[in-house]
C-alpha cells in the first residue's frame, strides 16, 4: 500500500499546483491507492459468497451488529490513514518511510494493548514477554529516527 501511495503521490503534486494545501491534497492518492484494492476484495468476496453459498448470512439475525461494528472500524481505520496521509506532508521527503513505520507501529501497539487488556495473553507468559519487547524496540525506534530525522 505504501508503494501505491508513493508513486501516486502525482495526483498530490497536481492538486498542490491547483492551490489545495498539501495535507488536505495528500488524502487523493489513498482514493487511487484503495480503489484497486477494493475492486480487488470486493469481487473476491462476492464470489465466494456465490461459491460457498454464504450470502445468506448477510441477513441472518445479528447481521446488523456486525455491520455497525464493520462501519465503526472503517471509519477509524479511514480516519487513522488520513492522519498518516497528513502527517506525511509535515513530515517532508522521509514522510512516508518515518510516517510508514510510525503508524504501523502504533497500529501494532495499539492493537496489542487491546489484546493485553482482553486477555488474550494470560497464561502465555513467555510470548507476553516477547510481546511487550517488540512493543519496546517499536518506540525505541522511533525515537531514534525521530533524533535522526532531527539532525538530517
């Protein structure tokens, strides 16, 4: 996905030169960058609802649920990119690689801390550790290419 948004980053320059501000312009190439992948997923999906005969649990009692649940997540995911998208351009020529691995990490982070709230880790002593590690070196690498971008 990060290669799809850096090399449609044209439509950004476009949109600048048009006299949209650069954080505002840097959401275009995510429409670009998404649409194939959607139009990929989507009709993956429906053919194996056709295939598995699974379409019917799109209306099966406790569809709406999921649905919401579905909607809530895409809209703070889509939220989460757009910030990343933002960040990118403040962040100048290293935004989408310090950008890249800030938001993927907290992304991990985060997700992990729900997993640790959850306890999805209780009576896995050994893999918590290994958990809790990785989630050190994640924001110790941070800081290290937050002091390098620094002294570029």
């Amino acid at each position: 996905m990060n290669i799809g948004f850096a090399y449609a980053n044209q439509t950004l320059e476009i949109a600048t030169r048009q006299g949209v501000a650069a954080t505002s312009a840097s959401l275009i190439p995510w429409v670009v960058t998404l649409s194939g992948g959607f139009a990929a997923n989507f009709i993956y999906a429906v053919f194996l609802l056709i295939r598995n005969r699974t379409y019917r649990d799109l209306t099966a009692k406790g569809a709406g649920k999921a649905y919401g649940k579905a909607i809530v997540t895409a809209l703070i995911w889509f939220c989460a990119l757009g910030f990343y998208a933002k960040a990118t351009v403040l962040l100048g020529p290293l935004g989408s690689s310090v950008g890249w691995l800030a938001f993927n990490g907290l992304a991990l982070i985060v997700s992990n801390a729900w997993g640790l709230k959850d306890g999805e880790w209780k009576g896995f002593a050994q893999p918590r550790k290994m958990l809790l590690t990785g989630n050190a070196i994640l924001i110790v690498s941070w800081i290290v290419v937050g002091i390098a971008n620094g002294l570029a």
